[in-house]
C-alpha cells in the first residue's frame, strides 16, 4: 500500500480526487427572505468558511438549506433562488425567475400555497490560493410584485453547510 509523504499535505502533493480538509457549519436562526432583486438578495445566515491549504485545488461545496415558501392571496405563483457569495462574488446562482430553485404554482393565490423543506445545493470551484474565504448563502424571491413570504431556517429548523478541499 502507498503512503503518502509527512509533508504531503502541505506541499500539495496528494493523489488526485483525495480530500485535503473538510469544514462543517450548520445555523438554525431564522432569516426572512425579502429581496426581489437578483442583484442584491437578502444573507441567509447560513455560512461556512475555509482556508485552503492547497492553492490550485479544488473546492466543494454542499449545502442542506431549510426553505419555507408561501404564496400571498393574490399571486399564484411563488419562488425563491439562492445563490454563494464568496466574500467578493457570487460563485453559484440557480438561474433567473423562470429557472429558480424552488418555484410553487399555487393555482388561485390561496395562501396556504406552501413548499416547506430543504433544498440541496451543491457548486465546484477553484481554490486559486490559500486566502481565507467565507461562503454565504444568500436568497432573492419572486415575483415582486405581491410577494410570498419566505423564510430560511423557519421554526429554527436546522440548515447546514459543509465545504471540502479536493486534491487535483
């Protein structure tokens, strides 16, 4: 069996596809979600932050975000999109409104119209350095106009977010 080098992780000399480090946060307090615009949508609370001890490798994010949407009593439809910040830019965003990450035809407006549970998302980007980064999970609604009410984490339901550092 192959061993790897004492320094092997500081040097980034590790087989392809091996996980260099794994980070874990979780969040549980509440966040109503109120911006309709993609360009600034409302901080979750929910983040995770990682050093990389590699530069060039890879990172992957994985995140189990507690979502509760809701239709108002005049509007059908109703939908929220998340999107990753890393401090200086998104890195993942679920699309635009016709492409959102949840999205709810509630028919005739009736506002016991709701999705409530997690949703899963999951991004793959470089680590191009070893700087610092938080990610943020971040969230904008639709439509704007009569808009539902969304919450992220609501009842202090339990969202979590795990980062891992790939070997490439």
């Amino acid at each position: 069996a192959a061993k790897l080098k004492d320094d092997a992780i500081a040097t980034g000399d590790l087989p392809a596809g091996r996980v260099i480090q794994t980070v874990f946060m979780s969040s549980s307090t509440p966040a109503q979600i109120t911006s309709t615009n993609v360009a600034s949508p409302t901080n979750t609370g929910l983040s995770c932050a990682i050093t990389p001890k590699v530069a060039g490798s890879k990172i992957l994010g994985m995140i189990d975000i507690h979502l509760q949407v809701m239709a108002n009593t005049t509007v059908a439809d109703a939908a929220v999109g998340c999107m990753v910040h890393d401090g200086s830019s998104y890195v993942f965003s679920q699309g635009s409104v016709a492409h959102m990450g949840l999205y709810t035809y509630g028919g005739a407006g009736d506002p016991s119209d709701e999705w409530r549970g997690m949703q899963g998302i999951k991004f793959y980007i470089d680590a191009t350095n070893t700087t610092a980064r938080t990610y943020s999970v971040h969230a904008y609604i639709y439509p704007a106009t009569n808009s539902p009410t969304v919450y992220a984490q609501v009842n202090n339901s339990l969202s979590m977010f795990t980062l891992m550092e790939i070997a490439v």
